[in-house]
C-alpha cells in the first residue's frame, strides 16, 4: 500500500524553464498540494495524472493569456521538455503517470525566439 494512500492531497513541486515561468508569474519553482484522486467524467475517482495536473496548472496557476504557449490541443507544446523525478516522461507514460508524494515535474521551453 502506497504511503499516501490515505492522505487526501500530494505535495509536488513543479518547476519551470527555458522562458515557461513568464506564463507563471514569473516564478520558476512552485511548491503545490493536489489531490490524490482526481474525478472522472463518467463518475467516480481515480489517482492523480501528470495530465490531470497540465490541465490545473493552466487554470490555477497560469498568469498570461497565451495557453497555446504551453498546451497545444489538449497536449503540452511540441518543443517543451517535460521531466519527472529527472526521467523523461515518455519513459514514465507522459499524460497518464501517477502522480506520487514529493514528485518533482520540470518543463522546459526547448524553444527561442530570435
């Protein structure tokens, strides 16, 4: 049994590079709690999904209006890096990973203007 299972939210620190903070107030690190279970359209619960948490970002922590910058049809933009505990995502399932206690989730802009 997971050591979080009981507890109700999932401390996590998400950090921000490559110019993504702007989009976030100008911060790079922000130290959050989320819920553990996260509820499903057809109904009920189900643990926490990185994607779950893509989605909470743009709505709750997000400053600018440009979205797009980050999410691009429901899927973070081509040309941002996404790392989970410092393990690519795709190693780890993108979208769909669960989220667990103390993960650390880094994306970074691997795209400049110039």
């Amino acid at each position: 049994m997971d050591d979080h299972s009981c507890s109700l939210t999932l401390p996590i620190t998400v950090e921000f590079m490559g110019g993504l903070e702007m989009l976030f107030n100008n911060q790079r690190t922000l130290s959050i709690s989320v819920p553990a279970k996260m509820p499903l359209a057809a109904g009920g619960q189900a643990p926490t999904t990185l994607g779950w948490l893509i989605v909470h970002l743009c709505a709750e922590h997000m400053t600018d209006a440009r979205k797009d910058m980050f999410v691009l049809d429901g899927h973070v933009r081509p040309g941002i890096l996404v790392l989970i505990n410092d393990a690519d995502w795709e190693l780890e399932g993108e979208g769909t990973y669960t989220l667990q206690a103390n993960d650390n989730i880094l994306f970074v802009s691997t795209l400049h203007g110039g």
